[in-house]
C-alpha cells in the first residue's frame, strides 16, 4: 500500500474559527458533513443504506459497558433496559452455516481412501454430492494457492479452482515446495486433548512448587485473601541459591530442587517495540497477521481460561496458535487459582512455541469477575504474589502481567506495580481504568506514569485511547509515562496505525487500499480457519466483529482537526467515495455486504448481530 503525504496537524488557534463540532464529536469538514435528523429511527434497517447512519445512541456513555462493540440499537434485537449490558444476548450466536443435506466424507473429498470403508456414516458418493453442492464463491482458492494443494478438496467452495473435470483433486508441487513447513505452530493434537482430559498429561514444576509454597506459608488460598486487603508497600523477593539445581529427566521433567530458586535468563527485551494487546474475539490470528504488516513488534493470543487449557478444551487450546509471522508473540492466561494457572502455563511454556505468558489482571467481563479471575484479583494481592510466582517457576520463558488502576477506585496500580518485578515478571502492562469504568471516559495517563517511576526497574507498558502515532509518542517520549504503549481499540479501529507510528506520519489511507486490508483477512482467515462452509462462515462472522470498530474510522482527509480521538463520535457525513461512505456506516446490513466483496454472497438468510453493544466508543 502507498504512503501518501502527510497531513499537517492544525494548532488550536488556526481552526478555533473552522470547527464546528460538538463537545465529544469528532470535527469533520463543513463539506463532508450530512444533516441531523431530528430522531433516529428505532426499527432495524433490513436493506443496505447508501449512506453511514446516524449515531442512533446518543445516551451518556454508562458505567456498566464492558469492552469492544458498535453502541447502535440497529444492531440490537434487544429491548432497552434500565441496565444496560456488555453483550447482545439474543443474537443469533455465530450464525452458524446450514451444511448440506447431501455430505460426503472428508477423506472421499481429497481422493483419499476412507479407513472407515462402508462403515464411514458420511456418503462416498461424490457424484450425488456435487449435484446438491452450493455454488462456488469464486474462482480462486486463497488455500490452494498458498500450499499448493486444498485439504478440503470438493467440500472447498472455491473447488473448482483445484479440481479437474472428473473431480479429482490438483496438486501445485511447486506452489507446494515453497509453502512454508510449519505456517501455524502451537496446534495441539487430538492425543494431547485426550491426555489432559484423562488427567495424563503431568505438571511436575507446578506440583513441585505448590508443595513448597505450603510448606513455607502454610496450606490455604495464599495468604489473606479479604478484599479490603491493601497491598504492602514492599516485598522480599525469593533468594535465589545457586548451588540447588533443578534435576530434570527426560521422562517425567520433574524439578527435584525447589523451583523457585531457579536463575532464569530474559528473553525478551520489550522496551521500544509497539504490543498489540490481547483482544478476545477480535484479536485472532488472522488479525494479528494483518497487524504484522503493518509493522507491530509484539502480538499476544486472545485471552486463555487456565482451567479449559488443562481440562484439554479444544476452542482453548485453538487460541495457543501462533502464526510463523509473529516474531515475538505470547499467550494471555486467565484464572483464580495459582495451582491451575501453573499448570495451564506449564503446559503452554512445554507444548508451545512462546516468547512470554501473560496474566491478565485487567479483564472487567462478569464471567470472568464472578470466577475470582481478570480484574477481580486486584482485590487479593498475596494471591496475585502466589500466581506470579508459580507462573514465574514453572516456565523458562518470561512471565508479564496486565493489570488495571483498581477496581472501583485508582488505589491498586501504584501499590501493585513495584511488586511485579521482586515476584518474577518481565514486563507489566497497565490500562488507565478501574474496572468499573471499563472502557468509558478517559484513561488515566498520570497514574500510569507515577506507576512506571515506581516500577523501575521493571518495564512499564501503558494503555488506553491511543489512536495516533501523536498519542503513542506524547507518552512514550514527551512525558515519559511509560516504556511502551500496547494498543487495542485504536488497532482494531486503524490497524495501520502501528505503520503511522514506526514513521511518525499521518496515512490518509484511501478506500480501496482498506478494501484490500479486508481481502488479505478474508484470505487469511480461510487459511486458518478452512475453506469449506463452516470455515468461510467463521471467516466472515469475525470479519463483521471487527467491522464493529473499523467503522469507527474518519478518513484523515475529512478531519478538520489532526489527530483524530478515540472517545469522540462522529456526525453523520459521507466521505469522498461511495466506498469510502459505505466502510463508516454503522448499519450492520451494509457491514454484510462489505463482506460480500471479499467473501463473496452471504447465505440468503444471513443476518449478522455483534457480539458487544458497548456505549463507550
């Protein structure tokens, strides 16, 4: 994509006189600018809108809105309630893809022969399949030309595209000999999710080091663990004793020494590199893969329940997958207690391939909160001690923990951060917010800088509303509030902003250039997720999940003001295309048909409801 010329930011005083916005409202050009309607409709639009709708939620931003997610009653079959929720409930979940009638085997389907013979319960009757087979999306098949071969042969719908006139499958052996070996890594087999869940699969370090905990501080949750607990102002770090070695074998890998005495070396050094944050939903791997071309240093997993990990759920230990692009790339864990944390990173640091394991301490979710896990820790600091510390003993690579200012009040970060770096972590990552404000009003930047000075020496990374390379080098340079920034909404929202950031300079990236930065998902997300119906239906399900915020984006171009901020709405306007118009509509209808240029026709009956109805923008 060309870098066009950057675009000057304006002083105060020059468009004082120009700008017409509102408080709150993003100041866009007098000619771009569309009228306001007097009341949004309430009804659903059901056909594609030529223009971006109005903001039909014009309500003050609520207490209670958990992450991500477009703030439009369009998108909502819900009635409105007093309280208002994270999650559009009743949506129809995942829009799950109505297969064919007509099966065939998966082993029939790429000329293979069936193990199962006649006793295989799907049809090998290819000729009775291809008659009911749904059309093909297009004549291309994004995994054909990547590996030179589709393992979904005939159910693939772009077939045609691999197969001959008698349905036999094509194999590009020189297509296939430059495939890379291993483009995904961290994928676990079935055997391994049959040994986790028949308790085979052992954590000797955990074990180990749970044992010594208790014989040090006595059996228990960690010490005091009522929620009034403050967190002491110091901490005596673990001595380490050189002469005590961990005894390992190679069939059991048990630590015979205590683990904690372990010496281990960095790996990583995170200062100057820009993070992608761990994202749930919308943070898969096909997204990082777009945001490492554009420049991003760090990318994480979406968040990880410790638990699901060592009782071998399979949609758990999918999001471990790590794309052979992400250079340095960690794994999120979540849960309440040390033992099962351990475990979970034990089992990550042995089967995977990671740079670090990070805990979240920060996730403001109910699910998570009402377990004990996220941002409910925050309140139990001897447990965060104990997890920290087993995470820190069980694993050779480096531990990093993300956290929040408190939980209703600013009162934990700077009593927690000096903390981190005496219980074994690398890196500490903080969000400008309690967890009662999740995503609404203004992260606090002046408590994650008194936080970095007393962090030292430990790394600070800071978060929250960054979405210029303005913001990210104010806070990084000017003030000096942090060592680094890791980025969430603003990637989702400009996932080129890391590009912006690395060459300090506004992109006026135009519409066609982002309608190719949706045609590299789409064909990254058939490559992970498959080619076949249910792969191109998971594939357009969270390309609409992350349209949810790439409609928040005002073309530079438009804005009167430079840069543009995170927390403000745009009025209703047009922008200098029909596509450019299109892409910053909020209507979900028009979201689908974006999709359709990428993905090709939606199934008839598709409809499409986000996952999160957040008020905070």
């Amino acid at each position: 994509m060309a870098i066009e010329a950057a675009i000057p930011t304006e002083t105060a005083a020059e468009t004082t006189a120009t700008v017409l916005a509102k408080a709150g409202e993003v100041p866009i050009k007098a000619e771009y600018l569309l009228p306001r309607a007097e009341k949004p409709s309430e009804k659903p639009s059901e056909q594609p809108s030529e223009q971006p709708s109005e903001q039909p939620n014009e309500q003050q931003p609520s207490e209670e809105q958990p992450s991500g997610g477009q703030p439009t009653e369009q998108n909502s079959t819900e009635k409105p309630t007093g309280k208002k929720s994270g999650q559009n409930k009743q949506r129809n979940k995942r829009n799950k893809p109505q297969i064919a009638r007509d099966r065939i085997c998966r082993h029939v389907a790429i000329d293979a022969e069936c193990p199962q013979g006649d006793a295989c319960p799907n049809p090998h009757d290819v000729a009775a399949f291809m008659a009911t087979k749904e059309p093909d999306l297009g004549t291309q098949c994004p995994v054909f030309d990547a590996l030179g071969r589709c393992p979904f042969g005939l159910r693939c719908r772009f077939a045609m595209a691999h197969t001959t006139e008698d349905w036999k499958q094509v194999v590009d052996e020189e297509k296939a000999a430059r495939a890379p070996a291993e483009p995904v890594r961290n994928a676990m087999s079935r055997d391994m999710q049959i040994r986790l869940r028949k308790h085979v699969e052992r954590f000797p370090r955990t074990l180990a080091f749970d044992a010594a905990w208790q014989a040090e501080h006595g059996r228990g949750k960690g010490g005091k663990t009522e929620e009034t607990e403050k967190i002491e102002e110091t901490a005596e770090p673990v001595k380490a004793d050189e002469t005590e070695q961990a005894d390992r074998t190679e069939a059991d890998d048990t630590m015979k020494a205590h683990p904690a005495k372990r010496q281990r070396a960095r790996r990583v050094d995170f200062r100057g590199k820009t993070y992608l944050a761990p994202l749930t939903t919308v943070g898969n791997l096909p997204f990082r893969r777009v945001c490492k071309g554009f420049g991003v240093d760090i990318t994480c997993s979406e968040m990880a329940i410790a638990n699901n990990i060592v009782q071998g759920q399979g949609s758990e230990l999918a999001l471990l997958k790590r794309h052979a692009s992400e250079d340095i790339f960690g794994v999120q864990l979540a849960g309440s207690r040390a033992d099962m944390v351990g475990k979970a990173a034990e089992f990550v640091g042995r089967h995977c391939d990671v740079d670090f394991i990070d805990l979240n301490l920060g996730c403001p979710v109910e699910l998570a909160f009402n377990n004990g896990g996220g941002s409910a820790l925050l309140a139990q600091p001897r447990k965060i001690e104990r997890i920290v510390r087993t995470m820190a003993a069980v694993v050779d690579c480096d531990v990093t923990v993300k956290f929040r200012t408190g939980i209703r009040a600013p009162d934990v970060a700077e009593k927690l951060a000096p903390q981190l770096h005496a219980w074994g972590a690398a890196l500490g990552t903080l969000h400008g917010r309690t967890r009662q404000q999740r995503y609404t009003r203004l992260a606090d930047w002046e408590c994650i800088g008194r936080a970095r000075d007393l962090a030292a020496p430990l790394p600070l990374f800071g978060g929250g509303d960054v979405l210029s390379w303005e913001d990210y080098w104010d806070h990084v340079e000017t003030r000096r509030q942090c060592d680094g920034v890791m980025v969430g909404r603003g990637a989702l929202i400009k996932p080129w902003l890391f590009q912006e950031i690395r060459e300090r300079r506004v992109w006026d990236i135009s519409a066609s250039e982002r309608l190719d930065m949706l045609r590299d998902f789409a064909r990254f997300g058939l490559e992970h997720w498959g080619s076949d119906t249910i792969g191109v239906a998971n594939t357009r399900r969270f390309l609409l999940e992350w349209q949810s915020f790439l409609c928040r984006y005002v073309p530079a171009g438009l804005l009167e003001v430079l840069p543009q901020r995170i927390n403000d709405r745009p009025p209703p306007f047009v922008g200098r295309s029909d596509l450019e118009t299109l892409m910053a509509s909020h209507n979900a209808a028009d979201w689908v048909r974006i999709s359709e240029m990428v993905l090709g026709p939606a199934p008839p009956d598709f409809a499409f409801v986000p996952k999160h109805k957040s008020n905070s923008y």
